[in-house]
C-alpha cells in the first residue's frame, strides 16, 4: 500500500505533507521528512538522513 501511494503522489506532481509515527511510512512514501519533538523542528533533511 506505501508503495502504491508513494507512485500516487509522485505521478501527482503536488507536494503533499504526510504525519505519522511510523518511521517505515518515512522511509517508504517520503523524499524528505523532518522530526518534531514538542512541537518544534529538530532535523530536516532527506528520509536516509533524518531515519
């Protein structure tokens, strides 16, 4: 299923903002991602380099 909608997204060609918890979602569906930790942002950056 992440694969399908990461190819839904891409073939979009819109940015789309996906929130989750499930770091296997950042690694299948994002290009780059960024960690909040209280509500601000710690790291942003590619998904390898944030992961």
């Amino acid at each position: 299923m992440r694969k399908e909608l990461r190819e839904m997204i891409h073939s979009c060609r819109v940015p789309c903002i996906i929130v989750t918890h499930d770091l296997r979602d950042v690694a299948c569906i994002g290009d780059q991602a960024c960690l909040l930790e209280k509500g601000k942002i710690t790291l942003t950056g590619s998904t390898q380099d944030v992961m």
